[in-house]
C-alpha cells in the first residue's frame, strides 16, 4: 500500500480504545485529514514519545483511504511544538484557532487526495491556510495579542474560502459605503448600506427597533468598518475605543457564523479576546 507525506498541524485528539488516538490534522497540501494513530498513546512506540500537542507541526506519514475511511498513521515526525509566549498563554486561543480551522475544512477532509492518480489536489483547501494558521502560531509565540492574531486569521481564512463580503460597497445595491458619521449593517448577506438595510425588514419590527433575529446582524460604526477593511488589508491592528472593540467582536462573530452556518463552542472565549483591544489595553502591532 502506497504512502502520502506532508506536513501537518494537530488540530483534535480523540482517544480510541486503550492504546490508539484519532488525529484530525491540517496538512500543507493535503489539507484536513484524519487517521488512526494505532497504538500512539503507548509512550514507548516509536515516533510518538511526545504526545499530540494542539498546534503541534510534525511530518505525517500516512496509508491513504478512500470513501471516507480513516487513513492510518505510519509514521510521525515532530517538527515544533507551539510555545505560548508567557502572558501569552491563553488556552481558549489555541482551541478557537483549532475548532474554527478544523470546521472550515471539514468538508473536504480527506478529499485531496486522488485514488486514481494518485497525488494531491490542493485546489479544495483554501489557499494558503496552512501558512495562515502557521504564522499566527508564530505571533501568538512572540506575544502579540491574542485579538488581533484571531482576528486577523479569521478574516484571511475567510477571504481565501470566498466568504469575506466586501468592505466598500454595499453587498446589495453595490454602491459606494460612506465615509461619514453614517453606520452600516453587517448581516449574513453582507455589508448594506441604511436604504438596503431598511429594505431588508424581516430583521426588525415596525419601530425600526432590532427585532428577535438581531443576533444576525451588527451596526458597524465607522470606527469598527475601518479597523475591519484595515486589518484584512495590511494585518496590523488599529486603536480601538471599549464600545469599537465590543462592536468588532460581535462582527467577528457573525463573520464566522455566516461562512460556517453553526456555532463554535470556542467562539465566544475568542470575542472575549478582541473585546480586551479596546484603546486602555495598547494593542501590540502585527507584522
């Protein structure tokens, strides 16, 4: 039986059977998959001393499957393991990078590699994800506020998977957004501008008052519009005031929401960190 190899990241352990784990891991090429690590929790097999660290980079060695099978782990290279940098070392971060990562590319898990011709197709994984999460590992470790990194991760994964509405123009009427005082709304149709906002009144009742489906749509300020266009633009973070920074969270929120049409169970600890960018807290810059 023919064997695949690429480097990869831990994303999910599940323990099986006594000896064995199921590891769901995000490959370079091959993208998500999961294989059966028989006997990996035996601390004496060879390859597997270390353990299964989220977020760990090693080199996969794996017996492909197909129909959807878990593939079989035959060898694991540990390359680095993640290193929070002190202060830095926020347990709900690397879950949500985690969560959000493995339910992005659970559809296609296991589906670039070809049985046929035998190599990997890459077209299905979002283009360059693995470099993505790979350097906000790198920024969580030299102590870059966890906010921004998620943020920032988030935004880019997205726009890779063709879920990123635009950020000038209205997802309706396609005309320019305002610059002004004016706010606009983010829903799961897009950014509108107030005459397609008002327009799309299943979201609110006769008053003009958020309705009971609020939750599905965010006013965004002028404030938080530009610190959004700004970051998926240049990756560096902006001065936020408390209520920009509570705004951009609940942005960040339904921005997930949208592209994955589930919850995450890591999702708000990952709001509560871009809620902490406020001005008062002088966010570190991004690079």
């Amino acid at each position: 039986m023919s064997t695949v190899k690429d480097l990869a990241r831990v994303l999910r352990v599940y323990e099986q059977g006594n000896t064995s784990s199921v590891l769901v891991l995000l490959g370079q090429s091959l993208g998500q998959v999961r294989v059966l690590a028989k006997g990996a929790r035996r601390w004496s097999k060879k390859g597997f001393e270390g353990g299964f660290d989220l977020l760990t980079e090693g080199e996969l060695v794996a017996y492909p499957r197909g129909h959807g099978e878990l593939w079989i782990l035959k060898e694991w290279d540990e390359r680095r393991r993640f290193r929070a940098f002190p202060g830095q070392g926020d347990l709900r971060t690397v879950s949500f990078l985690c969560e959000f990562t493995e339910a992005l590319t659970r559809e296609t898990a296991g589906s670039s590699w070809s049985q046929e011709d035998g190599h990997a197709d890459d077209v299905l994984s979002p283009e360059g994800l693995y470099d993505q999460l790979t350097l906000a590992v790198k920024s969580l470790s030299e102590g870059q506020a966890s906010g921004w990194v998620l943020l920032r991760y988030v935004l880019t994964a997205m726009e890779a998977g063709g879920w990123m509405p635009k950020f000038d123009s209205c997802s309706s009427c396609h005309t320019a957004l305002p610059t002004g005082a004016t706010p606009v709304r983010l829903s799961f149709v897009g950014v509108l501008c107030q005459q397609c906002a008002a327009a799309d009144a299943p979201l609110y009742d006769e008053a003009g008052r958020p309705g009971p489906a609020s939750a599905r749509c965010v006013w965004l300020t002028p404030e938080v519009l530009n610190a959004l266009a700004f970051v998926q633009r240049t990756g560096q973070s902006v001065k936020l005031s408390v209520a920009g920074a509570k705004s951009l969270a609940r942005a960040m929120m339904l921005l997930v929401h949208s592209a994955l049409e589930h919850d995450l169970r890591t999702l708000n600890g990952a709001a509560s960190a871009i809620v902490r960018l406020s001005r008062s807290q002088s966010p570190a810059r991004t690079n």
